[in-house]
C-alpha cells in the first residue's frame, strides 16, 4: 500500500499518523471542540478557561479508562444549562446573583454547589454503563425509553428560550456600565448583530461542506464579532465586553500580573441538596446522545477497516464502557470546576470527514486544550465575545437541543398513538415548560424548590414505571 493509498484511507482507532500530522488532526479536534464547549461557559458563568482545561482533562481521563480503545473527545453539555441556572438562582443570594449579571461569572461559591451536583450526575451514567456491560442496552431502554429522553432533551432546549431571546434582543442589558433601553441606536445594533449572527450560523451549517461544514458555530461568532466591529468603528457603539477583573484574579497560580499566563481558577466542591436534586438526573438526557455516537463510530470506523482490510473493530460491544467513561469524565470535570458534558458529535463528525479515527490524535488534543487554558491572551478574546452574538448562537442551538428531542422520538419509532407514550410524554412536558413559565425555573414541591427540569425526568420516571407495571412487553 502507497503512502498516497494510507493518507486517503485514514487511520484506525490503534493506528498513529506521523508526528507532524499528529499534531494537525489534534489541533483541529480542539478547534472543532472550542464553539460549543465554550459557549457552555459564557452561557452558565464558570471559568471559561477552568472549561476548556476539564475538556482536556476529561477526554485524558476516558482515553486512560476506556484503555485508548474509544476515539471519542469529551466537551461541555447544553443539556445541563437550565438545571445549573436554576440551581444559582435558587442557591444565590441578591449579592451574588447581582454579581453574576455584573461580570458574567458565576461565584465560586456556586461553581462548588453546582459541581457536587455534576459529580453525583456521573454516578447516573456510571450506572447505566454498568447495567450495560451485565445485561445489555435494552435494560437501560426500559428503564428510560425514548419517551423520556426525547422529551426531556425538548424540555431542555425550551426551557431556555427566554435565555435564548433576551440574550439576542439585548433590551435590559448591561452595555458597559449602561442599560439597553428600546429604541435607542444600541438596541438597534445589538438586535441585527444577533439576527446576523443567527443567519449565518444557520446558512454555514446549512450549505458548507467539508472541515468549514462542522465548524458552523465558530464561523457564525466570528461573523457576528466583525458586524460588532463595524458598529464600534463606524458608529461608536460598542457591543464587546471587557475581561472581568474577577477571571484572572480567580486564577490558581499566574506568572507575574497574568497578563500572559495564568493556571485555570479551580473550585472544590460543596453539598447542595438543590443540586443534587436539581442537576443529577439531566444525566439521563445524554445518555441516548452518548449511545447514538458510539453506533455512529461502529459504521465509520468499520468501514475504513474494511478499505484496509483489518479485522472487524466492533465499537458497538465498547457501549458499557462508554457510559462509564462518560459518568467517570463528569466527576473529573466536576472536581475541577468545569461544567457537566458528554462526548462530541462534532469531533465525531470531523473524524468521518477525515477518515482519522485515531486515539493518539484525540490523547495529543487533549494535552493541547489544557495547555491552551493556561494562556490569557486566548480567555481575554473569548470574553470579550458580544452577548448580542451570543444570543444570536443561543438562538440556534437551544432550538437544536428541542428539536434533537424530537429526532429522538422518532428515531426510536415512539407510537404517539399509544396512550402510555402520550401519558408520560404529556407529564414531562407540562412539568418541565410550566416549572419554567409559572415558577420560574423552580417548582415549589413539599417545601423544596425542585428544578423544572429535574423534576420533569424524575415525574417521566415513575410515571413511566407505573404504567409499565404487569406489562410482558416493551410499547
């Protein structure tokens, strides 16, 4: 076989390019994780640069425990937004959450509430890769049908429509020192920043092919940030925000001022009842997505094995483990101060297009994400990301985690004609959006504040095992 033959072929799971190439496929799986696990950060208020050194992190750890069998990269989880914001506002006080509004970053007291929740949130997947690898997936599939991951992930994403539309329109909003009031020329602005912003996301992930087609979010922020530009030069308006002072003064250990370098800042985690309640069981909604890509990885890796001819690479047997390693990355990502996650379709999706599905690539990205958090000038740039874009790349995204919901249901060929479905398809609904819109986010139960969201999957459950009882057969 031809070096030309190998190059369009691509590497298998055990296979190592070059050290050169190495290098370029991480960087790239870095660059295709940055967008979204990034937005995840500025959209909760943790540490953006305490974010991306828990992606690499993590994905070193599940490299480690999977036994550099499962080319997957670990990234930051929308599906966790609603339950970490809810438990802040449940848990903050008026100083605090006035702070968070003020710079965009939440206190490190709530960083450590929210992490004990996503620590406990990996025991939720640790549990289902164990009932895996002894029983089979199908165990798991009773427990939590499509009917209840579907339409929790819908919850999820409708829950934060508010977020989603206020951070786009901008009115109320702090604009360097100054409220955003109607009609002004900065209302104005921040609105068609977020439309184009929206746009074109939505036009690159639509029409581009290749490396660009997979980097939709990126190229959408990078187009909102040059229209923010034009306002600034051209009318004075100033959308782009100023790195808190709190960011780098929150830092472990710095060189200097920290101008230049500066370790992450990490939290140790604290008990919180709400959190726990309230962030544990969004686990189950990344269960499916996590189960979705390790198929994903079994139809595109095999087909490069047979193109080389090597034996079967049966990833599907790989689930349990998977799980696992998804549950046990939470804790590692949660014991540092990063937000929740799961492994990335993103990065999937570039591994197919390059036919690169080595795990020395992924083990070299994550050194790299790592070393990168290290270094300010990088974590200034990103904080200084408009809100306006960032409404704008809500916008999509959060309407994605809906309509993924949906994809679930039918993918799963739930019968919308069986009254169980509908039953708990209905409870899951009414409890998750009405939580959100009569309450708040926080639903009064029995003397607690139960996230909506939480408190969605947790009705869906029992519901569920209730009318499944005498049943010899799964609907």
């Amino acid at each position: 076989m031809t070096v030309k033959n190998k190059q369009k072929i691509g590497y298998l799971p055990d296979e190592v390019p070059s050290l050169g190439k190495l290098i370029l496929y991480a960087l790239q799986q870095v660059i295709v994780m940055f967008p979204a696990t990034i937005t995840v950060a500025l959209i909760t208020g943790f540490q953006v640069s305490t974010t991306i050194f828990a992606s690499g992190l993590a994905t070193l750890c599940f490299i480690l425990i999977t036994k550099k069998r499962i080319p997957l990269y670990y990234g930051s989880s929308f599906a966790y937004l609603s339950a970490v914001s809810a438990m802040a506002m449940a848990e903050g006080s008026a100083d605090q959450i006035a702070a968070w509004n003020a710079t965009g970053i939440l206190p490190p007291e709530l960083i450590s509430k929210a992490q004990f929740g996503i620590i406990m949130s990996g025991f939720v997947s640790i549990a289902a890769g164990l009932i895996v690898k002894k029983f089979g997936a199908d165990k798991v599939e009773k427990f939590l049908p499509a009917s209840i991951t579907g339409s929790v992930s819908m919850v999820i994403g409708l829950t934060l429509a508010g977020n989603a539309l206020g951070d786009f329109i901008g009115i109320g909003k702090d604009l360097g020192g100054a409220t955003v009031l109607r009609g002004t020329p900065e209302s104005t602005a921040w609105l068609i920043v977020g439309i184009i912003t929206f746009l074109a996301t939505c036009i690159y992930s639509r029409y581009l092919k290749g490396l660009l087609g997979q980097l939709p979010l990126l190229l959408g922020v990078l187009t909102g940030c040059v229209v923010a530009a034009v306002f600034n030069f051209a009318g004075g308006i100033n959308l782009f925000r100023a790195v808190p002072a709190e960011a780098l003064a929150a830092s472990t250990w710095k060189i200097g001022d920290g101008s230049i370098f500066a370790l992450p800042a990490f939290t140790f985690p604290k008990f919180s009842l709400t959190a726990l309640v309230g962030i544990m069981p969004i686990a189950i909604a990344t269960i499916p997505e996590s189960t979705a890509h390790i198929y994903q990885l079994d139809i595109y890796v095999n087909d490069v094995a047979k193109e080389k001819k090597k034996g079967r690479y049966d990833m599907v047997s790989l689930l349990g483990d998977n799980l696992v390693g998804d549950g046990l990355c939470d804790m590692v990502s949660g014991l540092v101060g990063g937000p929740a996650g799961t492994n990335y379709g993103e990065n999937i999706s570039t591994m197919a297009i390059t036919r690169v599905f080595s795990v020395p690539v992924l083990f070299v990205a994550s050194i790299i994400a790592m070393i990168v958090s290290c270094f300010t000038p990088l974590i200034q740039v990103i904080y200084g990301i408009p809100l306006a874009v960032i409404g704008g790349i809500e916008a999509y995204c959060f309407g994605a985690i809906a309509a993924q919901g949906i994809a679930i249901l039918i993918d799963k060929g739930v019968s919308m004609f069986d009254s169980k479905n509908i039953a708990v398809i209905a409870l899951v609904c009414i409890v998750g959006l009405g939580g959100q819109y009569a309450f708040g986010g926080n639903i009064p139960f029995f003397g607690m504040d139960i996230p909506c969201v939480a408190g969605a999957a947790i009705s869906g459950i029992i519901l569920n095992l209730i009318l499944t009882l005498g049943d010899k057969t799964q609907a």
